[in-house]
C-alpha cells in the first residue's frame, strides 16, 4: 500500500498540507494503529512535529498544548506541581499524544471520580477541510459563549478537522491512593454491589469490574484519612478484599493503562452497566474489563471483527477498533446522525478527512 507522509512542525505547514493534497489522516503516537494506519493514497500527516506545552499556570489549573505533545511530558510536568490530568488517558508509556487522546475520546479507569476527557476540554485549535484555522472554547474553566467546539472534536477521529493546540484543566493529584479488589459468589451480587456503590457518597477513583465476578474499587485523599476510608468501604461491602498499597498498586494500574488484555483486536464499547449481564455469556473468553462503573468496556477480540461487529448490533451497542487490522475502526449499530453529517459537511465540504 502506498501513502505519503509529512511532518509539519507549524501550523502554517498543517493548513498548507490540506489546501494541496486530495485527502489526509493525522496521527499523534501511533499508539491505536486501527486509528491512524492510512489507505491507498491517503497522506499521512505525522503530528509529533507540534509538541511542546504553551501554558501553564499551575495556580490556574490549566494547560495549553500543541496537539502531538506526548501524554508522559504532560503527566511529568503536571506532577512537579502535585496535578494531573483526571480523566487518566491511557497508552500513556505507548507514546499516545494529546490530540490523538482527544480525537480518539479516551479516558481510563480513574475518570470514575471527575469525569471523562470530555469533561476537561477548555479550548481547542483546529485545521479545517479547506485549510482554515479555527478555534474554539477558551482557557478559563467559565466559558459558555458560542457552540462547543472543543467537545464537539472529542471523539471526531480527525474527520472534523486536524487538532493542533488545546486548553484543559487539571486537578490536583491525590496524595495517597489504595486499591481494594473484592471477589463475588457470582456476577450479579458483584453488579448488585457496583450499583450500590456507584448510588453512594462513597468517592472511588476507580470503579472497575473484572470478569467474570470481581470489583476493583480505588481510593484516593489524604494518607492520614485512607485506613478509616478503606474501613468504611469494607463495612459497605461486608467483606474485606485483597489490598493493593504503595508501588505494588501504582505498578498495577500503570499496567493496566497499556490495556495489554491479551492476543487480537483491542476495541472500546461504550454501554450502560445493565447491559452487561446480556454481554457477558456473548463474549466468550475474550480478555476484557468494564470501566467507570460499568459505563465503558475494553475488550481484546481474537475472532474476526465481523463477529464482534454482528455481535455488538445484536445488542444496540457500537464499538471502536483502537488496535487491529481494520479499514473500518467503527463497528455496531450506526451512531451517525443527520447533524452529525451537517457538521461535518460544514466543516470537511470536499471530504478531504473521511475514512
């Protein structure tokens, strides 16, 4: 297969890169191949070239950067200032960049607290189809005006324009976490215990279910006021659970943000946790794990996509293929709306971005 590739290292070389040629794929990190792998003369537009953070005022929580920033220059920066981005991107040790993050609309285990990626978009900066610099939102947390570009393009896959700078508001980090993993009889006491948890005031970082039967629940705060936190969670469960403390729980769930389940495709389902007793028994012994109390699914499928594709209609849900050999990374039931095309006609009129 044959494509060009180009590396700007300005925006001036961006717009002048969709005004020349016929059609184009951005790719940050190259960490969701299915994502970013072009086709037959597309041009490949290697966004590493913009790197580099703008802004950032840690006493103002936010930060402004190039889209092909990596996610671990951001992660290390934010953490010299006790901040980090909440809503836990992952393929961070993978080299993921922060507009692939956002174009691909990926979040991981601890957008349990907070909120996903979508939540923290201030501001974007954007090329459109026909070479046009836009902009959108802002770089202060109050900003209303006008239509919401910047969530508008979590999730876009580059088919609305190609990122090259954004806002966000960080936090601060927790100061202590641990990791409590707790085992169930059978899988509806564990969803039965999930959705007392998710209705509680009980305030988890990570609210995960590990088929077939177990609940990973994290907790974060202050180091003085976790045993008496951890104490309460275990009165709620009545039963204890394994725990994870220190390195050991840090070196977990840096494990799990590669999302490395196992052999074939690795493909996202957004779903709701009522769902997942009618899934389970249809998934086989594909590896996987629902997030954010049930609300996201990663699964590794090592049958053909087809299979999962027929599947996941069969069960109203839609899919995204992050890894794999794809030409069409979204499966399941069609979620394209008759707005969603007018934007994108609006926005990408020649179909220079579309997959």
């Amino acid at each position: 297969m044959s494509y060009w590739t180009l590396r700007p290292t300005r925006v001036a070389e961006v717009q002048e890169a969709v005004k020349a040629h016929r059609t184009l794929l951005p790719r940050g990190g190259g960490s969701k191949p299915a994502l970013s792998t072009p086709g037959e003369g597309q041009t490949l537009l290697d966004m590493t070239g913009l790197s580099g953070v703008l802004e950032y005022d840690p006493g103002e929580y936010v930060l402004v950067a190039q889209a092909g920033t990596r996610l671990l220059e951001i992660e290390a920066l934010l953490a010299q200032h006790g901040q980090y981005l909440p809503f836990d991107p992952p393929f961070v040790e993978q080299g993921a960049t922060l507009g692939g993050t956002v174009a691909a609309g990926l979040s991981g285990p601890m957008r349990q607290r907070y909120g996903g990626v979508r939540d923290f978009i201030l501001g974007v900066q954007f090329v459109d189809g026909e070479g046009n610099l836009v902009r959108g939102g802002g770089k202060v947390v109050k900003n209303a005006a006008g239509f919401d570009l910047p969530k508008l393009m979590v999730g876009s896959l580059g088919r609305l324009g190609i990122l090259t700078e954004l806002a966000f508001k960080v936090f601060p980090a927790p100061k202590a976490t641990a990791t409590l993993q707790v085992a169930f009889p059978s899988l509806e006491g564990a969803l039965e215990t999930l959705y007392r948890l998710a209705g509680s005031p009980i305030e988890l970082y990570a609210l995960d279910l590990q088929p077939p039967t177990t609940l990973i629940l994290r907790l974060g705060g202050l180091a003085e006021a976790l045993p008496a936190r951890l104490e309460r969670l275990q009165a709620f469960l009545g039963r204890g659970g394994e725990l994870l403390e220190g390195e050991a729980e840090t070196t977990y769930w840096r494990s799990l943000n590669d999302l490395n389940l196992g052999e074939g495709a690795l493909v996202k389902v957004a779903l709701t946790p009522r769902r997942i007793p009618a899934l389970e028994p249809a998934l086989g012994r594909a590896p996987r794990r629902y997030l954010s109390a049930g609300h996201l699914l990663y699964l590794a499928w090592n049958d053909a996509l087809d299979v999962l594709d027929r599947l996941l209609k069969a069960h109203g849900l839609s899919g995204l293929v992050l890894r794999g050999s794809t030409h069409r990374p979204r499966i399941g039931i069609d979620l394209e709306q008759a707005m969603g095309y007018k934007v994108t006609q609006a926005l990408d009129p020649q179909g220079k971005f579309a997959r």
